[in-house]
C-alpha cells in the first residue's frame, strides 16, 4: 500500500473512531407487533450514526426476536408470563374487538373491555417485573450508563425505569387510544371544539351534535384515567412514595408522534411534540423474482395489495369466501396476504401470501388500490407511494385512520361484519376507477414529502439533540407545573367574580345607604312641619 493511501486510511479510522466515541448509549424499551416493526428503522439509523443501541426483551416476546440478524444488540430478561398467555389475551381481545361487539350492549361492552383491559394489564406488570424486580437485570442497566431511554409506552413501565437510571426519556406513539397521555400527561391543547377525540370517528368539520358528542368522548376518556390504578399501585408501591404513571409520563423530553399533516387535521401542538408520520417508510425495492413475474402478467390492468395487518392471519370462512368472489370478478391481478384456510371462490387473479413485501408492492408502477385494515404503518406506506385505499377497519384506531382517509377524499371504508359483496364490488371499483381517488392520495403523497427533513431524519435528530442537552426541559411547558384549576384559570375567574361580586355588593349598600339618608330626611322633614 502507498504511503499516501495509508495516511488517508488511517485518517478515516480515526474520525470512525472520533464518531464512535462521541455515539450516544441507548436503552430502548420492548414493545410488540406494528410498533415493533415502526421503531426498528429509527434504531437500525442511530446504529448508523455511530449510536449503541440496546433494545429490552421479554423472554415471551410475541414478535421479537432476539435471534434475528441485527445490527443493534439485545438484552432479553426472564418473565413469569408466557407467551400462551399473551396470546390468549390478544386473540380474546380481537374475538371482541372485531365481532363479539357489535352484538352486545353499552354496558356489556364496558364490562368485557374492562376486563380484557385489567387482564392485559397483569400481564404487562408481570413483564415489568422481569425488569424492575430483578436485581440482575437492573445492576446490569445501571453499569451500562445509558444516555437515553427510547420507548413506544403500549407497555407500561418505560417512565418508571428512567426515573429509577436517572436518564432523559422520549417516547413514540400514534396516539393513545384514550388520548390522554398526549392530554393530561404531555399537556398538549385539545380544544373539543375542533379536535376530535382519538379513536371518536369524527373530523374537525363538526356539526353542534357532533362537537357535543366529541366533548361527552372526552370525558368519558378523562374516565378512563381510572382504569390505571392498577399501574399506579405498582409505582407508589415500588418508589415507596405515591407516584402515578402520569406523572412520570410527564417528564419526557420529547413526545415523537407518528402522524404529520398529510394524515391529521391541523391542531396546537407544544414544542417538544414532533410530528414524524411515515418514520419507516421508504422507497420500494425490487420484488422476489416470482412475485414480480406475476405482477407483470397483469398487463394494463394493473394489481391490488390486500392485507389485513401482521395481527390479523385470518378471517370468518363465510367473509373470506365473499370477498374472494367479488376479488375474482376484477381484472386487476391480487396479492392477499392470508393465512387463513383457501377460499373456496378464490379466483385465478388472485394469490395468497403468509407475507408480502408490502412497501415494495405499494410502491410498484403497476399497483391501483390497496385494501387495508387501515393500520397507521400501511396507511403511510399508501401516503408515501401515492395509492388510494379501501378500508376495512376491525379495532382499535382503525376506524379513526379510515375517517382521517375518507375525509381527505384518498379512500372509501366499509364494515367487516356488515360487509355485502354489492357493497364490497361497488367500493373496489370506486377506488380503482374513480380518478379523484388517485389525485387525492398524490395529493397527500405530495404534502409528506414537502418538508423540511425527511421523518427519519427529524426522529434521529431529536433523540441525538436529548442526547447532546442532556434533556429539552427548556421546551417543557409551564403547565406540568399547574393544577387542574390554575391551567384553565378557574382560581382567577373566582377571584374576578368574588372582586365583581363584592363591588356589585359595596354598589347596593351604598345606595341603601344613600336612599336611607336622603328617604330618611324627607320624612323627618315632613314631621317637623
């Protein structure tokens, strides 16, 4: 080798090594499913740039796999719960979610739901316990000098472990289901006057009824508050002082919200909430030799991508059927990911997948439409690449999504269980051969990539900008600091009133006075005479 190749050599290992010593050391909190699959391309970025990523693992993880080949390093830790049990509670969940609801009552329905979400919590805690209750697990958290904590909080616990290691927090969610993490936690403006309630299937166009169905939405949210005493039961009896996972909540540096202004209506938001919807997205790559060869028999005609999310396998054999009949009458090929049992309509336009490259098929020259359940992660790959949508949303913030859709004009929804293959025909055809489907969704395609930095690129930035401040308590608002009273000024409006009141009251008496006096003199006036 040259001498002068050595030198620039050496030069590059040394500003590898300058950039490795100045990477930051990362804990990341475990989560599971579509979370899972949207946090990873932000940790495989901070491992990129030098970062040491470290991602918790439970010992019963329904998707992680500290096995799989990664460039970030796993800590896995023992827990009581297993992975039967997990996945009993969430098949139970999507059994009611999906179809056992929409036969039951109100009350009947709060009832199962609380249960569900009381045994959900168990088993939650029971994983914190891995953590928090393990003297090996937490000496070997402490030694490691963490710099941040990085957390997706559908499992509780992330605030309460940097609380205990003593390091900056930033959290990364859709939204909650009942919001109020964002509302009563993070302290984010909601006025119900024009922003809907998470998950209330309503648009900030509101009629009088409907704002007065969002504001009823948000106390019964506010009520939901309760259900999390359990979790603060647990962190008063761990601290050994009352604590309430609100409040640790409430000390995240930043709150990574995964929507932007493609998918959301616009609405206050604090400084250290950032908007980077479409995180995992990214320009589609070459499809597998055979999937390709299919696509490419579609002709002019074009292929639809069906899938129903990696929650959901399968469904009813009847709605199968029913929708792979109506899916054999279209001229477009069909990839369907399904795992389920074959339908017996299925046409020869139509293929079943156990997985597909779905980015990649989103993002094929050749795709017309996408039939989704309208999970935030699809829909944003749709946003990304441009493809109108067919909703069919089954639970959680799906119907919500689907609304955001319908309302921007980029898709059509229908119901799962009330489905009829008329409906079903008639709403495919519409979001194939309507044009006005397709120029909303380049539309929305237009105003994702119109920004300042890509979302990637702006959720690294933020968790290294923690890192290097040691914290963002500059841009946490004043309001973390107030009671429920003095946020919405109800100690200065009685002190107002009473001062209103008591000069009302002064104005009275020095009347009476003064009609006393002079009533009082007339008529002593009169006598005398």
């Amino acid at each position: 080798m040259k001498p002068e190749q050595r030198l620039c050599v050496s030069a590059l290992l040394i500003l590898c090594a300058a950039w490795s010593a100045h990477g930051g050391n990362i804990l990341v909190w475990y989560t599971e499913g579509s979370h899972w699959i949207n946090l990873k391309p932000v940790l495989e970025e901070l491992v990129n740039r030098g970062h040491k990523v470290t991602v918790l693992v439970p010992s019963s993880s329904l998707f992680m796999d500290v096995n799989e080949p990664s460039r970030f390093s796993y800590e896995p830790f023992n827990v009581s719960v297993t992975k039967q049990e997990l996945e009993q509670v969430m098949e139970d969940l999507f059994q009611f979610m999906i179809y056992d609801a929409e036969h039951m009552s109100y009350l009947q329905i709060y009832n199962r739901f609380k249960e569900l979400f009381g045994l959900n919590l168990e088993n939650t805690l029971k994983l914190l316990d891995g953590v928090v209750k393990s003297d090996t697990v937490m000496k070997k958290l402490k030694e490691a000098k963490y710099d941040l904590l990085f957390s997706d909080p559908i499992y509780p616990g992330s605030e309460l472990v940097a609380e205990i290691l003593g390091v900056p927090l930033v959290i990364s969610l859709r939204a909650s289901l009942a919001n109020n993490w964002e509302r009563h936690c993070g302290q984010i403006p909601a006025p119900p006057s024009f922003v809907p309630a998470t998950v209330s299937k309503l648009t900030d166009k509101m009629t009088f009824f409907e704002r007065v169905w969002n504001f009823m939405f948000y106390l019964t949210q506010d009520a939901m508050l309760a259900s999390w005493k359990i979790v603060n039961n647990y962190y008063t009896e761990y601290k050994g002082t009352p604590t309430t996972a609100c409040e640790l909540l409430s000390k995240a540096e930043f709150w990574l919200m995964r929507t932007y202004w493609d998918y959301d209506f616009p609405r206050p938001f604090l400084p250290n909430f950032k908007y980077i919807g479409g995180v995992h997205c990214r320009p589609a790559k070459p499809l597998p030799k055979d999937m390709e060869k299919f696509v490419q028999t579609s002709g002019d005609a074009g292929i639809v991508v069906f899938s129903l999310g990696s929650m959901i396998k399968n469904i009813t054999a009847g709605k199968a059927n029913m929708i792979a009949s109506v899916l054999a009458e279209i001229p477009q090929k069909v990839l369907w990911r399904y795992s389920g049992q074959k339908p017996e309509t299925l046409g020869a336009n139509t293929r079943l997948y156990d997985w597909i490259p779905q980015n990649d098929l989103l993002g094929h020259p050749k795709t017309k439409a996408f039939i989704t359940h309208g999970g935030t992660n699809g829909l944003y790959e749709a946003i990304y690449h441009g493809i109108p949508m067919l909703g069919i949303p089954l639970f959680g913030d799906q119907p919500d999504n689907m609304v955001h859709m319908t309302a921007k004009g980029a898709a059509l929804k229908v119901d799962l269980n009330s489905l009829t293959p008329e409906e079903f025909r008639k709403a495919l055809n519409a979001v194939i051969n309507d044009k006005s489907y397709k120029e909303s969704a380049m539309r929305l395609s237009s105003i994702h990539h119109d920004r300042p930095m890509k979302a990637l690129d702006e959720a690294v930035f933020w968790l290294e900008y923690t890192m290097r401040n040691k914290g963002a308590k500059h841009l946490r608002v004043a309001a973390h600091e107030l009671t429920w009273y003095q946020y919405h000024s109800l100690d200065v409006l009685l002190f107002l009133l009473s001062i209103v009141l008591l000069l009302v009251f002064v104005f009275i008496k020095s009347c009476s006075f003064c009609f006393r006096r002079c009533c009082g003199r007339k008529s002593t006036k009169r006598k005398n005479e």
